[in-house]
C-alpha cells in the first residue's frame, strides 16, 4: 500500500512535492513519463490498481502555453485525457486525486479577484486543454482537488526568474511586459500548501498562489533589486511582445477556499521571491 503517488515528478513543481512528501511518514511513489505515460489508460489502469495509493498527485502537464496552439490535440491528450485516466483509476480503487491547474483558464477580462467558482473561458489552446482536464477530473472522481496556481517558477526548470537571471548577465537593456497582471508563485510554497491541504478530505477546487500581484514588469524589476542587479529596464504592452498563445491580461486568482477553511494563505510574493533567491544563492 502507498500512500502517495506523485506524477511529473521530475517537473518544476513535481520536484518540490516529492521532497516534501518524502520527509513526511508517507510512503511514496513518484514517477514521470518514462515510469508512466498519463495518457496510456490501461497501463494507467493497471499501474494505479497494483500499487493502490490513497492519493495521486498529478504534476504532469503539457505546459508550453506557445506550443499547445500547434499541437493542441498531443496537450490536450497529457492535459485532460491523461488526467482523465487518473481520475478514473483514482474512483476505481477509491483514492484521492489532486490535480494542478491553471490561472489561464481565465479570459482576464474581469476587473476583480478571480475566485474559485467564478466560470472559466479560456483564450488558448493551453488554456482550453486544462480546463477540459480540470472537468474531466471532477467528473470522473468524487474525491478530488482541483488546485489552480499561476506564474510558478522553482529550482528546477526554466521560470520567469531563471530567464530574468540570465538575461540580466548580458548587460543589454531589458523590455518587460507591464499590462499583464497575475501572482508570482513560488513552487515550494505551492508544494506545501498542497501537503498541508491532503492531510484532511477537503475536496473542491483551489487557488493556491503567494499573497499579493504584479505585473511581469514589477516582478522583473523586484527580482532585479532584491538580487542587487543594475540593470536597465523598461515597460512595454503585450501588443509590442507578441505570443503565439493569448494570455489574460488580469489573472489574479482570490484564494478563498483554503483560508474559509483555516489554512494559512501562501506568503506574499515578494517573500517567496526572497527565499528562491536565498535558496539558489543569489
Ligand atoms: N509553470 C507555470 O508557470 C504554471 C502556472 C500555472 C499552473 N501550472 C501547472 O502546474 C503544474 C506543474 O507545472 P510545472 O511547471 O511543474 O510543469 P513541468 O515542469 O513542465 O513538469 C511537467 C512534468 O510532466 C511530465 N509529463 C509530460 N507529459 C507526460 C505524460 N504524458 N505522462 C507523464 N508525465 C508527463 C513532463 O515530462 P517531460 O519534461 O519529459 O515532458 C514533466 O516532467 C501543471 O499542471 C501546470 O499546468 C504551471
């Protein structure tokens, strides 16, 4: 029997799970692609069947948002097909699934907070195959989380941070996107309010991100300062940085059902910031 069994491991916010989980008393099980593929059903079926976890925690995605406009139908095979087949899995041998999501299952269009029952319209191909996975996992388990975060970045991976970081070192001045609006969010605080949240049965759909909001422009010149970089920076608007895929131009997500349940919110973003720059030695 195992207690966790965690997909996309080896992914940004997959690796921040599993060295939580692995310090706790649960027996886990982490796994990426080459252990599983999420969008194979039956070996799917049969992986979950024998090591019969009581909860799946699914970091698998396809999350190049540029790259899902043009292969839309392989995102939405790993984004809501495979989902699909863990929820299914999950119901058979009465498991838990928790499974992350996405601000861009928001247009952006709203002028306040979204909250987690607010109704989803998603702008691109990314967006449209995690909101496919996100209902295909409330139907097809009665006993799942549907965690939505945004702007994550990690140790592991390409981020945000990690190309402002590198970019800085060139010495060239630096245009940054100004009229997109969202919360930064650290992955190992993402980890642990996911830990913290499976630790009871509260099923429904969450917005984890860290406390507060910027635009692309704030968050690039906050990395900037707080890592004592001069570097010369200005604003610029999406129209003048164009992107395959569409992203909203205000995603804040209201992070309500946690708190309405007594869980501590995620630090505010700048805090987060600080520790991932302490944590890489910046
Ligand atoms: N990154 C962000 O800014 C952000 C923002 C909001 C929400 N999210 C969501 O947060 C979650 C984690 O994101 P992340 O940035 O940590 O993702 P990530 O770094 O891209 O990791 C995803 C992992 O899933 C694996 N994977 C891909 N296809 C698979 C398949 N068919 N079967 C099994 N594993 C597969 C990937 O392997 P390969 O690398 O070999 O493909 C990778 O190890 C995702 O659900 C994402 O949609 C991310």
């Amino acid at each position: 029997m195992t207690d966790i069994l965690l997909t996309g491991c080896n992914g940004m916010l997959g690796q921040e799970v599993h060295s939580l989980a692995k310090k706790t008393k649960n027996t886990v099980i982490a796994i990426d692609i080459k252990e599983l593929d999420i969008t194979e059903q039956d070996t799917t079926s049969s992986f979950i069947h024998i090591k019969k976890p009581n909860i799946v925690i699914n970091c698998a995605a396809y999350t190049n948002v540029d790259g899902c406009e043009t292969d839309e139908d392989n995102a939405f095979k790993v984004n809501a097909i495979g989902p699909r087949n863990l929820a299914m899995a999950c119901e058979e041998i009465g498991a838990s699934l928790v499974h992350i999501s996405t601000d861009y299952v928001f247009d952006g269009t709203q002028e306040t907070p979204y909250d987690e029952y607010d109704i989803p319209s998603p702008q691109s191909a990314y967006g449209r195959t995690k909101y496919a996975g996100e209902r295909l996992v409330a139907h097809c388990c009665s006993r799942s989380y549907i965690i939505r975060t945004a702007w994550l970045y990690g140790i592991k991976g390409k981020n945000f941070v990690s190309t402002m970081l590198q970019l800085a070192k060139s010495g060239k001045p630096l245009k940054v996107v100004d009229d997109q609006i969202g919360s930064p969010t650290y992955a190992k605080d993402l980890a642990e309010g996911i830990m913290t949240l499976v630790e009871k049965p509260r099923y429904g759909i969450y917005h984890f991100t860290n406390a507060g909001f910027c635009s692309w422009y704030d968050f690039a010149k906050e990395i900037f300062d707080q890592a004592g970089l001069e570097v010369d920076l200005s604003r610029c608007t999406t129209d003048e940085f164009p992107r395959p895929a569409k992203r909203p131009a205000f995603s804040k997500l209201k992070n309500n059902m946690g708190p309405a349940q007594g869980l501590p919110s995620l630090r505010p973003w700048q805090e987060g910031l600080r520790a991932y720059l302490n944590e890489i030695d910046c």
